[in-house]
C-alpha cells in the first residue's frame, strides 16, 4: 500500500529561466502554463506567431517539472524525519497493543518512504554518472580511425543484405503464424516497457504536427537555459529512424514495421502449419542465430547517448549510422528514464500506435503544440478509404495466397482467412461498376446500416484485426506478392453473385466452393517464377501490398455507429469506386488523452474558435468545464509596424468579389492584376500572394500572363509560384530570398525591387513556413477560402454537429474552416518585435463584423477597412516610407 505524501502547492514564480529578457505577455504565458500543470487544469492557449510561444512553452513547463521533482524530495525526506521523530518520542498509552500497531504502521510507511526517495536519488546519480560517461566516451572516439567506423558500417550492411535475402528465400516464412501461442508473438520488447514496478516520475509528452516542427521544437529546447538539466528523447517511426538499408527499401511503413518485428522475433521456431497427413510442420529456418537485425544490439548504447545530450531526429540517426545502432529501438530504451518526450501527432492520438511505442499517458503532462487543427488531425488519422482499385488488387492477392498454401494452413488460419476474403469481395460488391447505370451514385450510411447492406454484420471485425495483428499476416502476403506471378491466374469469382444471398449464406457457400475445388482438383502445381516471364517482372501492379489499406478500413468499422458516416461511391466507366470512413465525433479518441493525462495543454499562434476546443474535444471527451482553462496574450509588435487593410473595390471601382461564381471573370481577375501591379511598385523586397487553390491559382496566372500584366509586374518583382511537389519547396524558397537579398542589397544592376511569390491558401507555404523581414513585407490575400459545400463529407460533418451541439453549429463550423485557413495564411508575417509588414485582405465580404471578429486580436486593433483603392495604397506607400526613415 502506497504512503500519501502531505499536499504542498507550488505558485508561479516571478521570474523564469529564459535564453533573453522575457516580454511581459511571455512572463504571463509562462505563469498560467504553470499553474494550469500545478492544478491539473485542461489549457488553451494562444500566442500570436513572432511571440516567442516556443521558448514560453518550454520554460514554463520545465520550471514546474523541475521544482515537482524537487518538491517530491523535499516531501518524502520531511516525512521521513517527522516519522523518526515520532518513533523517537516516547508514546504514553494505556492499550499497548494499539501503541505497537502504529509503531509497526509507522515504521513500515518509514521504510516504503526511503525506498522512493533512495530511488530518485540513486537514479538521479546513474544519469549523472551517464552523462559524465558517453561524453568521455565521445572524446574518446574521435580519436578512433575513421577507416575502421567505415569499415564496420561496410560488415554492417553486408550483414543486412544477407539476413532479408536469406528471409526472402525461405518460402515457409509467407506462412501465417500458428495460432497456438499467437498471445505470445507481439514485439518481445513491449515487455521491457511495461514494468510497473516503483513509483513513476511525471514526464512532459510535447507533440507537434510535422518532423521539421519537432526539430524546431528540439532547437529551441537546446537554446534555452534548461538544455543541460533535462532528459529528451524524440519518438518517432520505423520509416524515420530506420537505418537497415535492407528493410527501409520495403518502402512502407506497414511492412517495415512487420519486416522489423521479424526480425525481433528470430528466435521463436515453434509450429505454424500442419501437412496433409495432420503432422505439424516447424519452420526451416537456418542460422537463426545471425538472422536478426546488426543495428539493434546496440540501441541501448545510443539511447543512453540521447539521454545524455539533447539530440533531435536527425542528430539520432546520424549517430546511430555512426555507431550501427537502432535509433527507434534506441529512442523507445530511452523513454522510461527521459523527462521530455517529443512526439508527432501520429504517436499520441492513435493509441496502437502509442501503446507501441511505449508512450505512457498515466499522471504525465501532454503539450500539444500548433494544435489549431487538431480536430480535424484526428479525424484524418481515424478515417480511411478504400477504392475499387485497392479492393480487386486485395482479393486477388488473398485468394491466390490461400490457394498456394491452404494445405499448410491451420484450420483457424483458413477459417479467418476466408473470412477476410469475403468482407473484401463483400465491399468489392458495394461499389462494383454497373454497365446498366453508368452514372456516379453516392450514398451516406451510419455503420449499422453499412454493415447491413455489405451483409458483413454477422463478422467479428475485432476478431478478425487481431487474426490480422498475431498472425502477421500484412507481411506474409508481401513476401508472397513480391514473388509471386498473377499473369496465368484467374480470379476466383466463387462468390459473384454473393449480392443476392445473405451474408451468412455467401460466406458458407464460399467455404463450400473452396472446399470442391481442393477435393477435385489435381495437386497443386507450381506457380511460374519470375524469371520465366518474358520481362522478368510481375505483372498487373499486383506486388503492391493491399493489405495495409484494407487493415485501416476495418480498424474503422471498430468505431461507435454514431461517430462515424460510411461514404459509398459506386464506380463508373471513368472512375473506380470507393467507399470512405469518416470520423464525425474526434473526442471519441482523445478520451484517453483527457482521463489518463495530469494536464493537457493545446496551444498555437490563434485558437478561435475557443468554443470547438471547450465543446468539441475537452468537453466531448468526457472533461469538466471547469477543468478547463483558456489564455489568450497579444502580440509583441507595436500597432505601428502592422497595416492590416481590407479592401473592398479595385483601381476601377470593380467590386472585389471571389466566391465561386464571380471569381473567374475578367473583370475581376483585370482588376486582380492591377493591385498586384501597383503594390509591386511601391512595396519593398519581398510579396506573398495567397489565392483559395491550386486550380484558381493556375486560372490566375495564365490570365495574368494572357494580358501581359505578369511582364509589367516581372519590371519590379521577379515572379515565383508554389511549386507542385515538396520536394521543390527549399529550393523555390531559396531562389525567392536569393533574389530579395540581391535586389536589397543593391548588388544587382536591374530595375528589381524584390520578388513575388504565388502561393495557395492551405498548400505547402501557408503554414509552418515562416516569411520573416524582407521575405514577407506585405502579405495580400484575394478572397475567402470556403471549402466546397457540397462535399458529402462536409454535409455530414455539418449535419452532425448540428444535431448534438446546436442547430447553428453545422454553419459555424463550415464558417470556421475558411477562418481558420485565413489566420493561418496572415500568421506568415510578423515573425519578432523588429519586424513590419502590411497585410492586404482582398473581398468585399472581409467587410463584415463576423469575418473581422474571427480575425487575430492583433489583427483587429490595427484593422483599416478601405471601400476605395485609393487610400489603400496612399496608406501604404506612406508605411513603407515612415519605416525607411526609422
């Protein structure tokens, strides 16, 4: 029985560690983030991008972290001594017997209390000690000959390439794993994590939605005046920190995960199939004791290395490339002994994923950094999709696999086989192209009805997920698929006309046609190699594993009924089907977060609307409102160095309008170019021109360049566009500060003022992508960008929140989605307290008080609203001038 230690409340101290002199709003941040950690409290918090929302997250989290530590200390050493001084004192009492009792009591809550605290203690000197040890160890190395580090990574990877080639070769291993001790075959390593013994240190769990996010947030933590007293480890997948060249060449992260896990598990040789005659058949294997991976023994060595410098991602592969150590292995070593664990939003809200990483939420503090979309990040990660394409490729590769192997297979294995085949062709029926009727049927079903219409309702779908999980089956169909050849099959239509029969009917009779052709069919014969097609390669696309898709869609269908919608698209003679899981309810999967966790906190540059946080996530994951807590600062620039305009009509007077059926006249898109030509005259360096899509986007350039107004604008602004792969990203962002750079400096001889850069609202430079100083003097934004309303998906989710919040609360959110994007695309601008920019939104409908009220605060006490061209661009040129003579 655990001793209670007495309660001590921590308050917010008045002044916190920082890299600089904090600003008052980052020392107010810093203290209710303080005190929302101290009282448990469910925090939203908001800190206009250029704040320093970063550093005041990271200080203010590890200040409470630090003095926890030290005040649990400080409580079990003052209850020892209070429990001594009581044994000490001589206690009068007439019933000895009870005088004894607690003496015994005590004595026993004395020693429970010493072993805590010896605990923190001796843990505390072996990290310290660790420390001192792996950088001595460093100096050490780079003493060593690097030919000597080459040449071990060389035996390394040798070692690789022959482990899977071996693998690869063992046709037993496409065999599904023995159900007979399936409980037992999941990542041995798990077991290593679960240890529950003693109690618990609190952890920071800080998550952030991209990897380059979480370097920054990694960086800032190595700036800060706390980077040599914490712990961190950052967690991420097999597919980031994989660094066995063999299994990283799978390519997906389903099947690196499984080929991962094998490799684990090399040890096991235990059953998994019987022979014709019943005799249980043990698997060939050879060499089992060189067939696991070469980088994985010494991931505990690199993961003390992290523990003992902070290291972000990429820092822990490189060293780990260095000294051939798992780095995913490394970084789930160090989790236990770590006090902040950094975290993508992938890992904490999908809880397979987090139980796998051995990601605890139990009493620790989670911090949610960039959360303004992470309702809609919960919804993309629960829901899935399915097409026609996907589901045919499935089928044919399940049926084929169980073919070649079902006289190998156990009768379990079989049975949950066959029913995975026929939920596929079930869904195949769904969606089936209908010569007859060749138009584009969508229907919307609640999941009962969907699994009604499917006849796949008399399915355990858990049963069949965790069929799925313990046998591995997504890996052994990948084995078989990479070598296998679909060319000479035939698909087996067994259950074509399953559509007129019940569920339970085409099930059995699929069973019972499988079962005619093994009893009248000759042995089974040899399926044609590779190297016997005239290309040498298999045909059809099939050796892409389907399976990964199919597993996700059916984890979907484990949801509540009335948390999710099924979209069902029927597939036409120009686009195959599909059929789509949509998530409604993204509370349903943060309960854990909300019930388990000490704290949350969710915090970003703006988190309007307030209410979808308080209603929609904490409340509707089962929180008390009064749980809850909300913060909001202003921003450190003055008002001066920010001119917000709204801007209502153009140098003509044309009305600005770009909804959907006006934005694509020539009138508007004239009047378009005009603006663009003016500002590029009078603007400094650097423009960001946002548009609502790709599609308008490329509408308005080829106008642009159709009217010759892109020649005017290329007079003063060299003009750049978002590129269409990310992979082009750096190098477009690269040439666009190149230019600025040359054009401010006055290096370059042309009449070039700066540059101008196309970009799309939600696209790859909206967000995340900072347009500090000269990047971004002027930021213009040419209409609102609505999503369409008459998607299926948008209707439903609209529908349902009417229904369970309010009757409004379908238009609010349809509302909110455009606003959100719009806050998001000002944020690129005004990056530190030394920078300016003005901001130009263009559409009449930005005129309205509701638009406005969904703007930044910051935004709104500097907000001009102009109905004419004119003053819009006097009040410009009149900024711009005023900031060069300061």
């Amino acid at each position: 029985m655990d001793v209670k230690l007495e309660n001590e409340e921590l308050v917010p101290p008045d002044e916190f560690p920082f890299p600089f002199e904090p600003y008052s709003i980052q020392k107010d941040f810093m203290k209710n983030l303080f005190r929302s950690l101290e009282e448990g409290k469910l925090g939203i918090f908001e800190s206009p991008t250029g704040t320093g929302k970063s550093q005041s997250l990271i200080c203010g989290s590890l200040k409470w972290l630090l003095e926890h530590e030290e005040r649990q200390k400080r409580l079990l050493a003052n209850q020892i001594a209070k429990l001594t001084i009581s044994d000490e004192s001589t206690e009068k009492a007439s019933d000895w017997i009870k005088a004894q009792a607690r003496q015994l009591e005590r004595e026993h809550s004395k020693r429970q209390l010493q072993i805590r605290l010896d605990t923190i203690n001796k843990k505390e000197e072996r990290l310290q000690l660790l420390k001192k040890t792996v950088r001595e160890k460093k100096i050490a190395e780079r003493k060593m000959d690097n030919a000597r580090l080459q040449k071990v990574k060389h035996a390394n990877d040798n070692k690789c390439n022959d482990v899977i080639e071996e693998m690869d070769k063992e046709k037993d291993d496409y065999l599904l794993e023995d159900d007979a001790g399936l409980q037992n075959s999941g990542d041995d390593d798990l077991d290593e994590l679960d240890d529950d013994e003693g109690p618990k240190d609190v952890q920071i769990i800080i998550c952030s939605r991209t990897h380059s996010q979480l370097s920054q947030l990694v960086g800032e933590i190595k700036k800060s005046p706390y980077h040599d007293k914490v712990r961190l480890v950052v967690l991420s997948s097999r597919n980031n920190y994989c660094i066995n060249p063999s299994v990283r060449r799978l390519g997906s992260l389903a099947l690196i995960n499984e080929r991962c896990c094998d490799l684990q598990n090399k040890k096991r040789d235990k059953a998994t199939a019987v022979s014709e005659d019943g005799v249980k058949l043990k698997k060939s294997r050879q060499n089992l004791s060189t067939s696991g991976c070469p980088f994985r023994p010494s991931a505990p060595i690199l993961g003390e290395e992290a523990l003992a410098d902070i290291m972000d991602m990429e820092d822990v592969v490189t060293r780990g490339k260095a000294i051939s150590a798992c780095p995913y292995y490394a970084s789930r070593s160090a989790v236990e002994d770590a006090q902040v664990i950094v975290v993508p939003y992938n890992i904490l809200l999908h809880k397979g994923t987090r139980e796998a990483s051995g990601l605890k939420l139990k009493d620790n503090v989670v911090i949610i950094d960039e959360a303004h979309n992470l309702l809609d990040t919960i919804q993309h990660i629960h829901s899935a999709e399915l097409t026609s394409n996907v589901l045919d490729r499935a089928h044919r590769q399940l049926v084929s696999y169980r073919d070649k192997y079902k006289t190998r297979f156990t009768a379990s294995n079989i049975l949950n086989l066959n029913q995975i085949i026929f939920v596929v062709n079930r869904l195949m029926q769904l969606i089936k192209f209908d010569p007859k009727n060749d138009k584009e049927d969508t229907k919307v079903m609640v999941m009962d009805d969907f699994l009604l219409n499917a006849s796949i309702d008399n399915l355990n779908m858990y049963n069949l997920l965790n069929f799925c999980k313990l046998s591995k089956l997504t890996q052994k169909l990948q084995g078989f698929v990479q070598n296998h050849d679909f060319s000479k099959e035939k698909v087996n239509d067994a259950a074509k006309d399953e559509s007129k029969t019940s569920g339970l009917q085409s099930f059995l009779k699929q069973i019972e046609a499988s079962a005619n052709k093994k009893k009248n069919s000759n042995p089974e014969p040899e399926t044609p190699s590779k190297a016997e097609q005239p290309d040498g390669k298999p045909s059809d696309g099939l050796a892409s594993n389907a399976m990964p898709a199919v597993v996700s869609f059916l984890e979907c269908l484990t949801n509540p009924s009335e948390d999710g919608r099924l979209i069902v698209t029927r597939g036409t003679s120009s686009q195959p089907g599909c059929i789509k899981f949509l998530l409604l309810n993204p509370a349903s999967h943060f309960v854990d977060v909300v019930r388990e966790a000490r704290s949350v906190v969710v915090a970003g540059g703006t988190m309007k609307p307030i209410a979808e946080f308080r209603d929609q996530l904490f409340a509707g994951a089962g929180a008390n409102k009064d749980r809850i807590l909300h913060f909001s600062c202003g921003h450190v620039v003055s008002p001066d160095r920010i001119l917000p305009i709204v801007l209502t009509s153009g140098p003509t007077k044309q009305t600005f309008d770009f909804s959907f059926g006006s934005r694509d006249s020539s009138d508007m898109l004239n009047e378009l170019g005009r603006v663009l030509v003016n500002l590029s005259n009078i603007v400094p360096a650097g423009i960001v021109c946002f548009l609502t899509s790709y599609s308008y986007e490329k509408t308005v350039i080829n106008h642009l360049e159709k009217t010759g107004v892109l020649e005017k604008i290329a007079v003063k602004k060299k003009i750049f566009r978002e590129p269409k792969e990310s992979n082009q990203v750096e190098k477009v962002l690269q040439d666009y500060a190149k230019t600025i750079k040359s054009a401010s400096s006055g290096v370059s001889n042309s009449k070039l003022n700066g540059a101008l850069l196309f970009s799309v609202v939600g696209g790859k430079l909206s967000e995340g992508l900072n347009f500090s100083d000269d990047l971004g003097r002027c930021v213009i934004l040419f209409g609102l960008p609505y999503p369409n309303i008459k998607s299926a998906q948008l209707q439903e989710k609209m529908s349902y929140l009417s229904a369970v919040y309010g009757n409004k609360e379908g238009e609010e959110h349809y509302e909110n989605l455009c606003m959100k994007a719009v806050n998001q695309t000002i944020g690129r601008a005004i990056r530190h307290m030394g920078d300016y920019a003005t901001i130009w939104l263009v559409d009449k409908r930005f005129a309205r008080p509701a638009i406005q009220a969904q703007l930044p605060e910051w935004i709104q006490t500097s907000l001009v609203t102009e109905s004419l061209f004119g003053p819009a661009v006097g009040a410009t040129a009149r900024f711009f001038a005023k900031r060069k003579k300061s």
